[in-house]
C-alpha cells in the first residue's frame, strides 16, 4: 500500500484553537488513525514540524503527540523543500506577512480566519497564492458541525417548502477574569490587536450563509463594548476597546433573511453555544452544534394571543429530534482531510483564500454598517 508522507509546517499552534482543534484533534489524530485513507487503498500521512515563539510550550506539545520536529524559526522551516504545506493560526496580524513568505517560499496555504486584517490583503494573499500555481484554504469549520450538516441534508431533501429567514444565536458569558479566569485570551477586547467580535464571527456567518443558505447581498450591524475593562493574562486591568457584541441583519440575494446576534456577554439559555433556526413555508429547523430539531407544518401549532390565562400550548413538544443517519468526525479534522486529498489528488476544494477574503469583507461591511447607522451593500469580489 502507497504511502503519500506530506510535510505541514503548523505555525501558531501553541495558541487555544492551534493546540486544541487543529493539532490534537485533527493533525495528530490523522496520524493515529494511520493517515488519510483513500479510495483506492493508499493513505496521506502528514508530517508536522510545530513553529511558535515559544519553546517550553512546544516542547509540552510534541511530548502530548510524539511529534518530534518543532522549531522557532519560521524561516528555517520554509527553506526545508520536504515541506509542502503552509498552516497558520496566529494572531490575524501576524498572518499575512507569515503567508506571503510561505507563498514566495513555493508552500501550498491553509490558514485560520480572519485570513488577514483587510479585505485588500486577503484577495492579495490569493492572487499571489493563485498566480504562483499554489493551492490554498481557509479553516471554515462550522460547515462540518453536525447540527449544520443536518440542516443542509434537510434542504437538500426540500424539507423547508422555500425559506424565508434564518435566524443565529451565538455566544457566552466570557468571564472578565478579575475573580474567575477568562476563558479568551485578552486581544480579542483590543481593537488595536485585531480583536473583535465583528472581525470574529463575521467570517464565520459569511461562510455559513454563503454555502447553505444564499449569497450574502447587503448587511445591517450594530456593535456594541458592553463591558468596558477587562483584567488580562497577567492581572492588570486593560480598557476594552473592541466590540464584545453584534447585532446583524443580513439580505441574501434570494430573498431569504438572517439575522445573527453574537456576543460574549449573554448567559446561555438555548440548546447550545450556537442555535440556528430555520423557518420555511413547509417546515422549520432549530440546530445546535450536534443535534437539530424539526417541525412540519402539520405538526404546527395555532397558538391564539392571551396573556390572561397560562399558556396551554407545549412549544417544545411538537418538535421532532432528526436521528442520527450518518458518523460525524470533528469538523475541523473532515476540513483538513479534505484539504491534504486536494493538495495529493487535486480533488476539489472551494474553501480557498478567496472564500477567506468573502469573510474579511463582511466584517469590515459590518464594521462600516455600525459607523454609519446604515444598511451597506456587499458587491462581488
């Protein structure tokens, strides 16, 4: 059996989402399982050197996953022709200038999103990507959650009639970290360090909205810093001066409407972290992150307004919990098994970094939405 050994520098992974989803339960869990297996009875094994800036935690890393390459010279890692791929989940400003010298160092691009800080670097990274014949992704990882897979099988099979809105709930209580420890790290409060949570999830509504539901047409979005200081990693006491919450309406060019509401300042009172609900002319669909739960529109309620007397209607008991039909691996893992057959096979794989650029510019639409008080259109890239 063929072997296709592919060698992955992993810059950034000492971070929370470098360690935690795309190291420990993705790249070292390929490995484990014996790499990629392919249809035709070969396998992709990636072969990581970890890159931070600093050691003692890479070091912690490789112990965790027997990975033994690792360095704190990027540039070194570049120069080395076994590898092939480029990852990067750094902060979003170090990113860009990170990737181009990938690009010029002839590496194939998967990277986190925000792929970079403006919409005009992002589609920069993929022409300089594209123009050198290197293929290239962005981590768009809430496609391959359960609960959203669910909800793209239902309209696959025309469960909804035609849709008409959709609408997200997303977000915790992030602890400001003077008496219980923060569960984010501080630069996400500080706009001059590229945080924010327009700039965050943003990204991830674009992607989300564009694959299942429609192409996003215009957005209305209000901001909002409702907890103004914060205490950092260290103890001192920081002024926020991100945005810790949106508000954002969005039009997609087939007429469908959503509406997301992200904050780090809500207590959770849902399903889960993340709620989608789907509402159509034959039916509707409220997903988490795993499970989802449907309702015909012959198991509608016809609920009549009195607030004079107990309501008698059991609103959760006319849904239904959509089985499970299919095995779901971990959403970041599928992606990157996805991009490792396209970089090996050249199988087809639409997440590039102009997909990346798509959710740079809402951000930045959303971002000009709250400064004006107004609707903004989203052209074509």
């Amino acid at each position: 059996m063929k072997q296709h050994t592919i060698g992955i520098i992993m810059n950034g992974v000492t971070g929370r989402m470098g360690t935690n989803q795309h190291l420990l339960r993705s790249i070292a869990e390929i490995m484990k399982q014996g790499g990629v297996k392919l249809s035709n009875g070969e396998t992709i094994m990636p072969d990581p050197i970890l890159i931070g800036r600093d050691e003692s935690k890479l070091k912690r890393l490789c112990a965790l996953t027997g990975i033994t390459n690792m360095s704190t010279n990027l540039e070194d890692a570049l120069k080395s022709s076994h590898y092939s791929i480029y990852f990067d989940a750094q902060t979003t400003g170090r990113r860009a200038d990170a990737v181009k010298a990938a690009i010029k160092a002839g590496k194939h691009i998967y990277c986190e999103k925000p792929v970079a800080v403006s919409t005009e670097s992002a589609l920069e990274l993929y022409k300089l990507a594209t123009e050198a014949g290197l293929k290239n992704g962005v981590v768009q990882d809430k496609l391959w959650l359960p609960g959203i897979v669910k909800i793209k099988r239902l309209i696959q099979q025309g469960f909804f009639g035609e849709i008409l809105s959709v609408r997200g709930e997303f977000g915790y209580w992030v602890f400001e970290g003077d008496n219980i420890p923060a569960q984010r790290p501080s630069w996400n409060y500080r706009k001059e360090d590229d945080g924010g949570i327009i700039v965050d999830m943003l990204c991830h509504w674009r992607y989300v909205l564009d694959d299942v539901f429609g192409n996003v047409k215009a957005v209305s979005c209000l901001g909002a810093t409702h907890i103004p200081t914060r205490v950092d990693e260290n103890g001192n006491t920081y002024k926020c001066t991100a945005d810790d919450a949106a508000y954002a309406t969005f039009e997609l060019d087939n007429g469908v409407i959503a509406h997301f509401n992200s904050s780090w300042t809500v207590r959770v009172r849902r399903d889960d972290l993340l709620t989608l609900q789907v509402d159509g002319t034959k039916g509707s669909a409220v997903a988490g992150l795993r499970e989802c739960y449907i309702q015909h529109y012959g198991n509608t309620p016809k609920p009549v307004w009195n607030p004079d007397i107990a309501q008698p209607i059991d609103f959760f008991g006319g849904w239904s919990k959509v089985p499970e039909q299919e095995v779901h691996d971990n959403a970041f893992k599928v992606q990157w098994e996805l991009f490792l057959k396209h970089v090996v096979l050249d199988e087809p794989f639409p997440w590039n970094l102009k997909a990346g650029a798509k959710g740079v510019q809402l951000a930045e639409k959303g971002l000009e939405s709250w400064a004006k008080r107004a609707w903004v259109d989203v052209p074509e890239l």
